[in-house]
C-alpha cells in the first residue's frame, strides 16, 4: 500500500480552503509564522477516501474481531452508549458556557449527568464521594495520591514512602514517584497474593503515606487478605489506595469501599462503555472515604433545595482543580448512559460473565500452556499462563502472540505481570460468545501443539498479515515514521 505522499500529484486538490483572514495573520507573532507552506500531499477527494478506507481495514479493533487484552479490558460496548453521547444537547456544549454570566442555567443537564454519575460510582463502589475531573486511570491515580499528601499535611504527618506491590500495575510507582513519594516494593508470597508480613515491617517504620493496591490484582487473582492489610494501614495512620482498573470483576458482587479502602479510582474507559485503546479519551473519576472527602478536587457539582445544580468551590481543603473543565464529558456520558441501561441486576451480570469467561479460557487451556503454581486456582476476570513449556521448543511468548495474529485474533498482553515468566495475559471480558471462545481455544491449542511438532511454523509469523515478520531490535531503534520523498 502506497503512503498518502506517494499518491500526491502537483496541482490536484479535493478542498479548497478559504482565503486566510489577513487581519488575523498580522495579530500571530512573527516567530509563529512559517517559513513556506507545510508540506501536505496532493491528492482528490476519491484518493483520500480510498486510502483512509483501506487503512481502516488494515486495522484490528474490537468491531472488526476477539481482542483478549489482560488488564486492558478491551471490551464491546453498545452503541446506544455512543448515541447518548453524540446527542446534540450534549455533545455540542461549549465548554466555556460555566463561565457565563447566568452560564449554569444554560448546562443544567450536563450538571445533572455529572452529579448522578457521581451519586451511581459512589452505590456502586461503596465510597462517600466522587470527583469527575481525572482524564485517565493513571490521571486518577495521581489525583488520589495528591489528596493522599494533603490528608497528611493536614495533619502534620511527615510521610514519605509508598508501599506498591510488586504485581501492581505499572503506572502506580509512577504516580507514587510524581507526587514527589519514594516507593517501597512489597513482594508476593508463596500463594502469589501480597506478602502481609511484608506489609506489617514496612508499616512499623513509621514512615508509610499509604499503600496502593489494584484489587484484583494483574494476575487476576482477589486479595484474600485485603480486608486485613486495610486494617492495618489505618492503624498506621495510613492511607488504602485501590487501583480499581480492574473493577469488572467486582461489578455488584463486592465494594471497594467496604473492604476499606480510602481512595479508588475507576477507569470509565474499562468497565462503563467507552472505546478503549488508541490513546484516549479516557476518564478516571476518583472515590474516597468520608476522611478524604474534604481534600476531593474542586469545582464539585452541588445541587440546591430547588432541584438545580451548581458549582461548588467551598472547600478550602481542596487540592484544588487537576483538569480542564469537568473532565472527559463525553466518556462520563457514555459511562452514565451505560450504567442506567444494565441498572444493578445488568451491572451484576458483567462481573458474572467476566470471572466465568476467563475461568472457561483457564481450564480449557491449562493442559497447554503453564500455570505456576500460586495461578493454578480460580481466577477473577483474567488468567495468566506461562510460555515455559513453550519455550523449551524455540517458541516465545511474542511469538504466540504473532502467531495469533494470522488467525485473525489480536493478541493477549504478553511479558507482563513481570513477576511471570513469558507471560500470557488473557481477558476474554463479559462481552463474549461461548462460540468466539471455542474459536480462540482452538487456535491457542493448535499453536501449542505446533510449538512441539513444528517450531518453525510459529516462530515465521505473521505470514498472512499486509506486513510480515519484523526485526524487532531494529524496529524499536530505527523506527520509520517520517516521510522523507
């Protein structure tokens, strides 16, 4: 296939742009003017629609087939959710309009999607309060952990570390680190859950501005003793954070908040009906515990004796606003819509079908593929095998997952967690068919049973893609992004 710039001809056009404002050029600051026009390709209208076309079906997304991403959570979602938010009373809201005078009586109703998505996560996860504002999980994380440090400024506590197990997902040390924290790491034990005597040396130094938990965890495994470790982070003083990426598995069955956490973040963009993958948009609202709520992000959306809504900046303790506006509206929209179509009984069923989709995968497969030892028991929403076996044969993790490709299924999260060797990480979500599970099965034990009879078969893939097998090092350090005819 033909880059766009290589299909350009000097001279053809399929738009034309209006005449530049010259008024307007002369208010832009000379260093901001360019030099000669940008260099954009040539091509008709019917050249355009063709190659974006055509690219669109080289592309794999969850319209088009299974894409079992552990930890991701790559589910369908419905389009009634994408109707909602591409209502038009909605969608084209101008930002700005708050800023009006007499502005809020001009976006009552986004108010009122924002204070119920609010009032829903917080039945729904078992926390006091909800702020809307972060625009991604890792966003959220950042904005728990920033109430986190307020909660003990403001009570003259020096804290310094945070404790991260070692199967956390990988962007809490991150968080952890730019709020200015230093990161303990708390280990596994035998059973693969988090080391609690660990926990308990860690705690007795004093020094422990909380712990950060992703419950269940990214081996898709329940923390059986997290109600304990809760426990004795508050007797600490000490803040329980919950990475709920994973909330799926939880829907209706469990509340985050009961089990004792302080802070919770949702990844909307997972488990509440919006399109994940591409870089966004994503949204995170962040759920605290009645001490926490005084240190919640401001704006917050209050709602008067009259049945109106405003926004609510009264709250001195606030860490203050951490994104533009109200967050991803379209996401929360999406999110909200989603939750009133399922209602308890619908959200419950997620969860339900999660956990017993992935607990399908694990035992079909099992005979295939390794389970270390603390993996080889009922699962939550996801299963992680090993490529071991595979290994011994010449057959990695990677290429399974290429392998996978040629069979028309998007691979599973492969190398991570790290605490498992060749890891294959496996979501099959609520969304699928037993059928489209059979379907990957099969593939999965025909590329394990190849790996022992034919190595060569699995370790030359992909064959039938537009774009064949890769020299990885040498994609990763001479990547080809730029046009340079």
């Amino acid at each position: 296939m033909k880059l766009i710039y290589e299909k350009s001809a000097a001279g053809r056009r399929g738009y034309r742009p209006p005449a530049p404002d010259v008024e307007a050029k002369a208010k832009i600051p000379a260093a901001l003017l360019r030099e000669k026009p940008a260099a954009m390709p040539e091509v008709s209208e019917l050249d355009v629609v063709r190659h974006f076309t055509a690219l669109s079906q080289r592309n794999f997304g969850l319209d088009t087939g299974f894409y079992p991403l552990g930890s991701c959570t790559m589910k369908y979602n419905p389009k009634m959710a994408e109707a909602a938010a591409r209502t038009p009373g909605l969608a084209d809201l101008h930002p700005m309009l708050a800023h009006l005078p007499e502005g809020e009586t001009l976006i009552q109703g986004a108010l009122e999607i924002l204070y119920e998505t609010d009032r829903w996560l917080r039945e729904i996860c078992g926390m006091a309060a909800f702020t809307t504002q972060p625009l991604a999980g890792a966003h959220g994380e950042l904005t728990g952990v920033l109430m986190m440090a307020a909660y003990h400024a403001a009570k003259g506590n020096d804290r310094r570390t945070i404790l991260i197990p070692d199967s956390a997902h990988g962007t809490n040390p991150a968080s952890a680190t730019l709020a200015g924290y230093r990161v303990t790491t708390i280990p596994s034990d035998a059973s693969g859950a988090t080391d609690i005597a660990a926990v308990a040396a860690a705690l007795g130094k004093g020094d422990v501005a909380g712990i950060m938990l992703t419950c269940p965890d990214t081996l898709g495994l329940f923390h059986p003793q997290v109600q304990e470790i809760c426990r004795m982070v508050h007797e600490a003083d000490a803040v329980a954070y919950c990475d709920g990426a994973n909330l799926n598995a939880l829907l209706g069955r469990c509340r985050p908040g009961d089990l004792g956490f302080d802070l919770l973040h949702v990844n909307l963009h997972k488990t509440f009906a919006t399109p994940h993958g591409g870089g966004g948009p994503g949204a995170g609202p962040v759920g605290v515990s009645p001490r926490l709520v005084d240190f919640l992000p401001v704006p917050r959306i209050g709602r008067r004796a009259d049945g109106t809504f405003f926004l609510d900046s009264g709250h001195p303790k606030s860490i203050g606003q951490v994104a533009p506006f109200f967050g991803n509206f379209g996401v929360i929209v999406r999110a909200y819509a989603y939750m009133r179509m399922l209602g308890r009984e619908g959200l419950r069923r997620v969860s339900e079908n999660a956990v017993l989709n992935a607990n399908y995968l694990r035992e079909k497969l099992k005979g295939y593929y390794d389970l270390p030892p603390p993996l080889d028991r009922r699962c939550m929403h996801e299963c992680v095998f090993s490529a071991s076996r595979q290994v011994k044969r010449g057959v990695r993790a990677l290429d399974i997952a290429k392998a996978l490709i040629d069979r028309g299924f998007h691979p599973p999260t492969i190398y991570f967690p790290l605490v498992v060797k060749e890891a294959l990480m496996i979501e099959p979500t609520e969304t699928e068919s037993k059928e489209t599970l059979d379907a990957f099965i099969e593939a999965m034990i025909e590329i394990a049973q190849l790996a022992e009879t034919n190595p060569e078969a699995v370790t030359s893939c992909p064959k039938m893609m537009p774009v064949g097998r890769l020299d990885e090092t040498r994609a990763a350090r001479q990547p080809d992004l730029a046009w340079l005819g």
